[in-house]
C-alpha cells in the first residue's frame, strides 16, 4: 500500500495513531494533523485506500454497477489499517499500549468497524460519519440524488444497499470496545441530522457526541482542538495548543 509514515524526534516510546481519508480524498487529507502531533508526542501512519492507489494496485469503486466489488474494496481498506496498526506496535519507539484511530467520512466508517473488531484501540475518532448508505442515496432530499433514485431500477439499489450494509457503520459502534468520538456538522451537505443522532445513539459505549457550524469538510478550527484534546486524554499526547501558538506566532 501507499503511505505516510510521520515520526517524532527523540526516540519515545511515542503513541501510534492511523489516519482514515474521506472517500475520494488520499493521504495527504491528514497530513498537517499528523505533523502536528508528532510535535505532540505521536508516530502517524496515513494510508491511501485501494481505490485512490496508483496503478498496478488500484481497485477503482463501481458504485451501482457493482457493489459486490466494492465491498470487496472496502473490506480491503479495513484490513490495511489493521496491518498499519501492526506496524505501529512492531516499531521499538511506538508503545503498543497508546493507539488510535482518526477517520474522516468513509475514514469514520472504517473506524466504526475497527473499534468493534480491534481490541488494541484506546479511542477512535469518527469524523464526519455516516451510519449507513441509506442515509445518503435514500433519505437526502439531494435534487442529484432524487433523480438519480428516479432513474435506477428498486432491484439495482436493493442490491447496492445489501452489499454497503454489510460495512455499515451504524452495524459496529455497538460494538465498539473503545472510547468514540463522534464530531459532526451542522451544515453537512450529504445526509441530514437525524442519521447523525441515529448513529450516535446506536453507540452504547463510552462515547462523546460534538457538533460545529462547518460543512462535511468540518474545517472548523475548533474540531481539531477537541480532537487533540481528545486524543491527549486517550493515548498520552502533549497537549497542541502551545504548538499552535507557535505556529501561529503567538508567543
């Protein structure tokens, strides 16, 4: 796979955090995050999914035409940030004992599975999520979406709902054996606020709920300082806003 791997100075033992992207974004969506928590004390590993790669290892996504495929690709995702996650704990200067997750949109989906399935995880941040596919291609009041439901045959998306439901998030975070944080929109533009709440409900466990005036970007300054403040308390980093005031040249 094709990836980012961030490193502190100093030899640690640091904390290991994995970066999911949104969908069609790649590993640089994470990228100045991760730098800034290597200042914080944390080894990054950003990955690209199969279907943003180069080629020869790219698996391109079919969408309605062939959902089954994608799932295989989706699953495939998964398994690569599992073994990012490996990676991290064999490295002598990550402690194994500090990892987390951070996903953005379908990186939040990945993470709502992970921290079903991956016991290593002492958080998961889930950014931007989406419980399920339904939420988008069945229940926005999109115009593109609408037609895009008046043109295609119930049987084709009944075929494309079994296959995505099979990942969907809503199906793990009830599962989830470390602490979530869910950060959503205010403004999200690709399914609305009551399958947010529904997806923050169906988590049973520990978890925080946070909302901010953006779009599905969620841009806002004020989510990556409660993601860091987070992340702080779950795997140990130093707290990042004596980093951003240096950076912004506030000293």
């Amino acid at each position: 796979m094709t990836a980012y791997l961030v490193v502190p100075t100093g030899k640690g033992p640091h904390a290991g955090l994995v970066f999911g992207h949104w969908g069609p974004g790649d590993r640089t969506e994470f990228l100045p995050e991760a730098k800034l928590y290597a200042t914080a004390g944390a080894v990054s590993l950003l990955i690209d999914y199969p279907w943003v790669r180069p080629a020869p290892w790219r698996k391109k996504l079919k969408f309605l035409d062939a959902p089954e495929t994608d799932h295989a690709a989706f699953v495939q995702a998964v398994v690569d940030l599992r073994r990012g996650f490996d990676l991290l704990a064999s490295r002598p200067h990550v402690d194994a004992k500090r990892l987390a997750y951070v996903g953005h949109s379908y990186g939040a989906q990945w993470g709502a599975i992970l921290s079903a399935v991956d016991t290593r995880l002492k958080g998961a941040a889930l950014v931007g999520g989406v419980p399920d596919a339904e939420s988008i291609y069945r229940d926005h009041d999109d115009a593109d979406l609408a037609e895009l439901r008046a043109n295609t045959p119930k049987e084709k998306f009944d075929a494309f709902f079994k296959a995505y439901g099979r990942t969907a998030a809503v199906r793990y975070v009830p599962h989830a054996a470390a602490p979530l944080l869910f950060q959503f929109a205010n403004h999200e533009q690709l399914f609305d606020r009551k399958a947010m709440e529904r997806y923050a409900a169906a988590a049973t466990g520990a978890k925080t709920v946070k909302w901010y005036d953006a779009g599905h970007d969620l841009n806002e300054p004020e989510a990556l300082i409660d993601r860091a403040a987070w992340l702080k308390e779950r795997v140990g980093l130093r707290s990042v806003n004596e980093i951003l005031r240096k950076k912004l040249g506030q000293d």
